[in-house]
C-alpha cells in the first residue's frame, strides 16, 4: 500500500467506516437500507481547528466549498483503498464512527486522496457530526 509507515504512527484514534447496504424491499417493493461496517477498527487521526471554525474545503466534484467540523486522516489499507481502481473503499454517502476518546458519529462531507510526487499517500475526510 502507499502508505509510509512513519505516517502510521501518529495515528492515535480508531474509527469504524460504515457505509448503506439493501436489507431487502419494504412493504411497496422499495429497497430498505441499513448501515453496516465496511472496516473497523481502522487508524485514523481525528482533527479539528484550534479556532473553532469550520475547514472550508473546494469539492472537485460538486464546484462548491464543502464546511467541515472534522477532518480524519486514514492510511491506505487493504480496508481503506481500492488498489485496482487506485480510490477509497468509501465516499461522501458514508460515515466514521469512534468510540474514544468519546462516542462520535461523523458523517462525510468530503474524500480526498493526497499523494506524494510518486504516488497515493493517505485519505483526508472532513466530517460533520451526525444528526441523530
């Protein structure tokens, strides 16, 4: 994988990558769905601005300046990255779950894969706190 194994090591938080998945069709035919786990237990770093103010990030895909609570730093792992297609397993429809320091849901707002001059390095997510 492309990630260096010095990154690995300020990588002091877990989190859980859920993604949607069909359960089966409801009551009218209409696909139900559910979370379910796509990876646990995966390093990652939790960060958030010292100023309390959100990141402010442009979306390639959208054109729009995507705000963000969080941003969350993950290595590339067979869990995380797709080495075939060279993208992440996960997407802006999922979300990352901790439970330390303290319980927290983030739902992601962005992926973005960052590379060095010769290849892929990590993934940056930046997240929002679920609604419940």
């Amino acid at each position: 994988m492309g990630t260096h194994r010095l990154f690995l090591h300020p990588l002091l938080n877990t989190c859980t990558i859920r993604t949607w998945t069909n359960s089966g069709d409801d009551n009218w035919g209409q696909p139900t769905q559910v979370w379910s786990d796509l990876a646990t237990g995966v390093k990652c770093r939790l960060w958030t601005q010292e100023t309390n103010r959100p990141f402010e990030i442009h979306s390639p895909t959208t054109g729009e300046i995507v705000r963000a609570e969080f941003e969350v730093f993950i290595p590339l792992t067979s869990d995380t990255w797709n080495s075939t297609t060279r993208k992440p397993k996960f997407d802006e429809q999922d979300a990352l779950v901790f439970t330390s320091p303290v319980a927290l849901t983030l739902n992601i707002e962005l992926v973005a894969v960052r590379s060095t001059a010769k290849r892929e390095h990590h993934i940056e997510c930046f997240a929002n706190r679920a609604v419940p």
